[in-house]
C-alpha cells in the first residue's frame, strides 16, 4: 500500500494562529509568581490549560488529516471551533475564579461537538470507513461527558470536584487517541500531512516564544546577555526543525501517535523555556526555582526528540550510547545553572550548553550519513 499524500490548505494554517493565540495566552499564567516561585495551583492550572488547548487542536487536526476534503461543512464547523478557541483562549488568566473556569469548559465543549459533529457527518456519509468514523465520533463523546459533568457540578458549588472532572477529561483526551485500533489508522493516516501539521504549529509555538524573550533586548544597553539568549533559543529551533525535517522519515505509513504524544513534550518545554526567560528577565523567582524549571523544560524537550527517533531514516537511527550521550550533555548544562546560585544569567549559561551540545550531536548524526553528491553530478547540475 502506498503512503497517502495530503497537501496543507491555507485555511489549516489560519486555523494554527487561532490556537497559537491560546497557547500563548497560558503563559500569562506562570508571568505572577508568589513568593518567589509558582504555587501548586499555578501549576495545574498553567498544566491543564496546555493540555486542552493542544488536545482541542489535535481533535479537529486528526479528522482533517483523515477525512478533511474541505467541503462547506467543514469550513463551517471548523470555523465554529475556532470561534470558541477564541472564548477558550480569554478564559485564561492568572486569577482562574470559578465564572473563568465555567467559560474556559464550556468552550471545550463547543469545540469537543464540533468535532463529534464533522465525524457524525462523515460517519454518515459512507465515503469512507465508517469504523473509523464511529471511533472518532465515540471518543470526543467520553470526554464531553466529563467536561458536561464538571461544568454542572462547578454551578452546585462542588468546585473541587468540579476541577477533578476537569482533569479527569484532559486525560481521557490523551489516552483515548492512543488506544484507537491500528485497523483504522492505518489506512487513513497521511502521515506526511500530520508530521508538517505538527511541524508548523511549534514552529508557530517557537515564534512566540521569540516575542517573551524581547525583554533582554534593551536599546539603551548592549551586552551580551540577549545574544545568549536568542543564539539558545534560535539552536533550540533548530534541534527540533534538524530531527523532524531533516532526519524523520515523512514518507511513510505510520499512526502517528508517537508524535501526536511526543508533541506534548514539545508544546508544554518550549513554553517553559519562554516562561523561564520571563522570569529571569524580571527577576521576581528564586535562582534554584528558576533553575529547576528551565532544567524541567530542556529534559522534556529533548525526550520529547528522542522519543521520536523511531522516526528517523535507518542511517540517522540512534543508539543507547546517543541517547545517553544526549542525557548527559542536558546534565551538564544543568550542573551549571545550579552551579551559581547568585547569578541568574548562570542559568542562560547552562541552557546554552545544554541546547549548544545537543545541536552538534544531531548535526554530526545527521553529516556522517547524509548522501554525498558526486563530483560528476555537482557538475552536471
């Protein structure tokens, strides 16, 4: 069976912004430490948001990648979801009161039947494998049922169990798509289309995280501090762009599911790492609170890489020595952060080696396989 090709509409990449937009509006979150670090509370909420907004996307991503054939139901439905990502979006807040909670899970609801809708109606249809179909109209189903059950309850005054209802649905939405039969996928599955859709969105994701790290920048005073700052975070993008375009294997007939949790990792680290830089920026956290969350951050990137090596070309594939090669290099960055306690700028230090060291790995991985041209064909071209 040959690989499925799907090209990527405009309209997909319009609907990326939107979702971005929310991602972004998380970071607002984590921007008002208390007592020189985040409270538990800060965490869940920061934690949870991430997690819906990305999981919303993934929804409506997977139907698209599978059955997306961009009739007017679909841009109609689609635009409804996008519409409610908004709403979504400007429920999150640093003071997450009960009226922000019942907006931010009634929004996940509009979004969560937009989906059920468009797989009804393909389910429906019979242009396709109806299974299928089923599965992804049955799943969202579960988990509107919990964001139904934590919204009634959040109106009862069970505030508490309303956030465990809460929580409950953000993680049957990542355990559900992993346990959809391999039957299906693999017949449906573009993975080509869904690696650029992934791709596109953290590089997106990346580009706001540019936006946090304009603090450093100051036109009245030169130093070296913002170089440091954007050289990290532009060789932090280019880890991610060297593993996924570069050594990732497109041009397959995969699930997809690896990368759909990997992604997680990805989303949630490089957020961190521009949340990180915000508050070394202001100065308002702890160094080792500061530390420790910018070493959470790089460990759950580069998992995130390793995790999809599976991906890789057979001649870029990594071994046990690369990865605890990759490991070790991310320890020694962070060895330095915690090294000087008094200087915060130890940290950005740290993260440098860390991300410095991890680039030239998968560079070298990537040169001392990649085909060589011959003399004879340089010439020709």
């Amino acid at each position: 069976m040959g690989v499925r090709e799907k090209k990527v509409e405009l309209f997909e990449l319009f609907y990326d912004l939107v979702f971005v937009y929310a991602i972004s509006r998380v970071t607002l979150i984590l921007e008002e430490p208390v007592g020189g670090t985040f409270t538990l509370s800060q965490m869940a909420i920061y934690i949870i948001s991430t997690l819906t907004v990305f999981q919303a996307w993934v929804f409506m991503t997977n139907y698209i990648n599978r059955y997306g054939q961009w009739r007017w139901h679909e841009y109609l439905l689609l635009s409804i979801n996008m519409f409610a990502a908004i709403y979504l979006s400007q429920s999150i807040r640093p003071d997450w009161g009960i009226a922000n909670q019942r907006v931010f899970i009634a929004s996940m609801m509009v979004l969560v039947v937009t989906v059920q809708t468009i797989y009804a109606i393909q389910m429906y249809s019979k242009v396709q494998d109806r299974g299928a179909a089923k599965q992804g109209f049955v799943c969202p189903g579960i988990i509107l049922c919990l964001f139904l059950i934590s919204l009634l309850a959040s109106y009862t005054n069970l505030n508490t169990s309303a956030f465990y209802f809460l929580i409950a649905a953000i993680v049957m939405g990542i355990v559900l798509p992993l346990l959809e039969p391999e039957l299906y996928d693999s017949k449906l599955v573009c993975f080509p289309h869904l690696a650029e859709r992934f791709e596109l969105l953290t590089i997106i994701t990346f580009g706001e995280g540019i936006v946090g790290m304009t603090r450093f920048f100051d036109i009245h005073e030169f130093s070296a501090i913002p170089w440091t700052v954007f050289i990290t975070f532009f060789m932090m993008f280019g880890c991610y762009v060297l593993q996924i375009h570069n050594l990732c294997d497109h041009h397959r007939t995969e699930t997809g599911k690896r990368l759909m949790f990997t992604h997680y990792f990805n989303i949630l680290s490089v957020n961190l790492v521009t949340v990180s830089y915000l508050l070394i920026s202001s100065g308002e956290c702890d160094h080792s609170f500061t530390a420790s969350l910018m070493s959470t951050s790089l460990f759950m990137f580069f998992t995130g890489i390793l995790l999809d090596s599976p991906y890789y070309h057979k001649e870029y594939s990594y071994s046990i020595k690369d990865y605890l090669v990759s490991l070790a290099i991310v320890a020694v960055g962070v060895c330095v952060m915690f090294a000087f306690p008094e200087n915060d700028f130890s940290i950005l230090y740290g993260a440098f080696i860390a991300v410095f060291g991890n680039l030239l790995l998968l560079s070298f991985k990537f040169n001392k396989h990649r085909p060589r041209k011959s003399v004879e064909t340089v010439q020709e071209e």
